[in-house]
C-alpha cells in the first residue's frame, strides 16, 4: 500500500532552523521513499512500511537530543504526490 505523510517539526528553541533541515536531509538520504519541502512542512511518498520505518527510526534520532521537539505527522492512505 502506498501513503503519503505531511510532516512538522517544531524544535522548542530559539536556533530551529537547523535541527530541521538535517532531519529533513536524513529522510532524503533514504532512495526507498521520496521527500518533498516547502516552508511549511515535509512531504513523504512511498509505501507504507518503508515510510513509517524511516520516519519512526529519524524521528527517534531527533529526539535523542536534549532539547524538546514536536512532530505533527498527517497520513493517508494513498500517493497524492
């Protein structure tokens, strides 16, 4: 099944700007998924089990940092790339 999944992270400090462009790098690292950003949020294409994989395994790397953070992910049930 393939998905599509909208994504916004929101570092809780004042210099955000580049916790989250190396999040979104790190999901453009992974040829089994395709990623596409604009200011507001991070598009992710693919199938199912291979998007929520590298999402959950990125996330958990962002979230070894001390520092807060907030995900908001949306997910459906298609490609609307």
């Amino acid at each position: 099944m393939e998905t599509s999944v909208e994504i916004s992270m929101y570092p809780l400090k004042e210099v955000y700007k580049p916790e989250i462009l190396a999040f979104i790098e790190r999901l453009k690292s992974h040829s089994n998924i395709r990623v596409k950003s604009n200011r507001m949020s991070t598009q992710v294409f693919g199938e199912y089990k291979n998007v929520m994989q590298i999402i959950t395994d990125e996330m958990g790397e962002t979230m070894q940092n001390p520092d807060a953070v907030v995900f908001v992910l949306k997910l459906m049930n298609s490609n609307r790339e």
